[in-house]
C-alpha cells in the first residue's frame, strides 16, 4: 500500500480530541420517568414502621423460642438466614421459621417433637403479640406496619391449616 499525503495540517481547535466535535453539541435526551420511579424520601417514609416491625418481630420471636427452648446464653447461637427488608410477608415467615428450626434442632434429640412444636408456636404467638403491643406503645401502629404483622401471622394460620 502506497502512503496517502496527509490531506490537512490545521491543528485541531478543542479539547475533546475530536476535530469538529464541541462539548456543546452533545445533547442528551431528557430521562422520562417510569411507571415505577417514586422519590426516594416517599419509599422511605412509607416502609419505616414496617421495617422496625419486621426487625422487632424477628427478634421477640427468637428470643421467646430460645426462652421456651431453655437454651442458655453459653451456647454459640446458630448462622441464621440473612435478613431482607423487603420481602413479603410469606418469605419473611420462611426465614423465621427456619431460625426457629435451627434452634429447635439443639433440643429435638433430648424433647419430644409435640413438645418442641409447641414450644415454637407459642414462641411466634407471643412474639407477634408482643410486637403488636410493642408498636402500639411506640406510635409505630401505621397500617403498614401493623398490616405486616397480620399479615405473618395469617400466612402461618394459613400454614398449619395446610398441616
């Protein structure tokens, strides 16, 4: 291949490198929220009280089941499920569900079964009731945080029903 002269020597006039090309003419098209986008301060205000429910409601239950269970303070607690404030109702009563399994598992070799069910059914009940009074007393009883909670609590109705 023949080398081809160099058709032009004008220096190039901007600072972007590119001949002809100004910062000026890049025009970006205006972004059109979707159906979806909401500011961020609405998703925060509305999920508040039932992110405080959800985390108070993990919490009392496990400490009632490792109160029914007579499990001491002494022994390694177990991994549990990584919490997520965001999933419904159903996945939540899953996760706690599971907790309360690995719990039960310390006491299931030495207590009958009937006796390790009930004693997590008793530890949900007086968890969700004890949340209920708990966001009462706090002011945190906003639909959704209260709804959240009944919501647990007939997903697990609705579970031993199936039983």
């Amino acid at each position: 291949m023949a080398d081809e002269p160099l058709r032009s020597t004008s220096p190039v006039a901007n600072t972007s490198g590119f001949a002809g090309h100004q910062p000026a003419q890049v025009v970006a098209a205006p972004r059109t929220p979707a159906a979806n986008d909401r500011p961020a301060t609405d998703s925060v205000a509305l999920h508040r009280a039932a992110t405080v429910a959800r985390d108070l409601l993990r919490e009392r239950v496990l400490a009632h089941t490792r109160t029914g269970l007579q499990l001491g303070d002494g022994e390694a607690p177990p991994e549990f499920a990584e919490v997520r404030h965001n999933e419904p109702a159903p996945l939540f009563l899953g996760r706690l569900l599971s907790a309360q399994n690995q719990l039960a598992a310390r006491r299931a070799l030495t207590w009958p079964s009937l006796r390790v069910r009930a004693c997590l059914d008793e530890a949900l009940r007086a968890g969700v009731a004890e949340v209920l009074e708990m966001l009462a007393l706090l002011a945190l009883a906003e639909a959704d945080a209260v709804w959240f909670v009944r919501d647990v609590m007939a997903e697990y109705e609705r579970r031993l029903a199936g039983l």
